[in-house]
C-alpha cells in the first residue's frame, strides 16, 4: 500500500519575500525529521555585527522549529557558512548560547559571499522529533 507523503509533509514560511522568488520554505517538517533552511538575519541588521546576526538567525531559526513542533533541543546537526573567518569566534559564541546543553553535530565553512553584501553568517539546522 503506498503511503500518503502530502500528510506527513509541513511546509512553513517565515514571509521573507525571497521564499516565493527562488520557491523554497523556510522550514519543512517531514515526519519526525525537520530541515531549516539556512538562514541569515533580516534586514534592519546591514550594520550589525556577526554575533548580532547570527542571534537574529537563530531566532528565525527557533521559531521555525516552534511552528514544525519543535523546539532547539531537537536539533541533531547545523551548518554554519560565513563569509569572513575572522568572525567565528563571535559567531560560535552565539551558537554555543543557543546549542551549549544540545551539541547537536556542526560543520563551519568560510564562503566567498552571500545573497546580500552586508549579510555575514547564514546557519541551517536539521532537528528530528523522538
């Protein structure tokens, strides 16, 4: 018997315009196994530093979780891109807030640029529901 996939799919958006231009979710819960996708901070923090930006992508990151039915505790891997290495210190600060008690596995990789010029750190998550 074929299963029903469309039931145990969960799309969730964030309304960042960018969704419908390049056709992407932020989040999508499928069964137990949520996938964020990454994820910068938003506009309003052109100025702001790594550590800053990286706090406002977590938080976009936690409530994506909170929508899919979970929380950061769930996390098991993340995936940090930046763009200066200089800034990692600042950045795992951040993540260690967000991830200390957790230790989900993590990958950091130095990229040579992002969407938007000013954006520093993008950071996605993959969490799975016991």
């Amino acid at each position: 018997m074929p299963k029903n996939n469309a039931a145990q799919r969960v799309n969730i958006s964030s309304g960042g315009a960018y969704e419908s231009v390049f056709g992407y979710s932020r989040a999508v819960r499928f069964g137990k196994d949520i996938h964020v996708s990454g994820t910068c901070a938003p506009a309003g923090h052109e100025k702001s530093g790594a550590y800053a930006q990286a706090r406002a992508a977590l938080e976009i990151i936690e409530k994506a979780l909170g929508e899919a039915g979970a929380t950061a505790a769930d996390v098991v891997r993340t995936v940090v891109y930046l763009r200066d290495v200089n800034d990692a210190e600042d950045v795992a600060k951040a993540h260690l807030e967000t991830f200390d008690k957790i230790r989900p596995a993590s990958t950091l990789i130095q990229v040579s640029s992002m969407l938007r010029p000013w954006q520093k750190v993008e950071i996605e998550v993959y969490a799975q529901l016991a």
